[in-house]
C-alpha cells in the first residue's frame, strides 16, 4: 500500500505524461500511501486523486493555483483533484492519496 519515495521522485510518481500522473493502487486497495524521509522535489503535475500531505520533520513548499503553501511539522495540506502543483520536501512527510 505504500512507496519509498526516493530523491528523484521514482518511488513516488511512477507514470508521468506531459504532466499528468497516474497513480498506480494496489489491487483491491482504494488508498496510496507514501513514506518519505528524504528532500525531493516534484515537478508540476495533476492527477485524478485526492492528496493529502502530513509533514513529520522539516517543511513543505507546494505552488497551487496562483498561491505558495509552506507546511510544518504537524500541519497537514489536502490538494484537491486536477489542481497543478509543484512540491519542493525538506525532510520527512506521509503523502496518501485517495481516488475522486
């Protein structure tokens, strides 16, 4: 049910097209949940899925619509589906994302 996120993002966006991600479930799970304890950074993308971020340790840059979020330990960012977003991770971070 979940990946290891790795610094260049190969653990976490496995299929990326022109921006687009598709999120590979586990058969019969409806859930995808990320363990990362490394910095990475994303480029834009948008998928069909939920996404909902907790930080455990460092921060959390994500660019949404217009607006620059930076997130804390025990702060949480939900990001809703088909919103373009960029995200910059200084350290350690559960990432779950959830079907629409």
């Amino acid at each position: 049910m979940y990946g290891q996120g790795t610094q260049t993002g190969k653990g976490m966006i496995y299929h990326l097209d022109g921006g687009y991600e598709t999120v590979q479930y586990r058969q019969k799970s409806h859930l995808r949940l990320y363990y990362n304890n490394k910095s990475e950074h994303f480029p834009p993308h948008w998928h069909n899925d939920i996404e909902i971020i907790n930080v455990l340790k460092g921060k959390l840059v994500v660019r949404c619509l217009a607006n620059s979020y930076t997130i804390h330990e025990g702060e949480i960012l939900i990001i809703c589906p088909t919103s373009i977003h960029p995200v910059f991770s200084f350290f350690r971070r559960w990432t779950l994302l959830i079907p629409s």
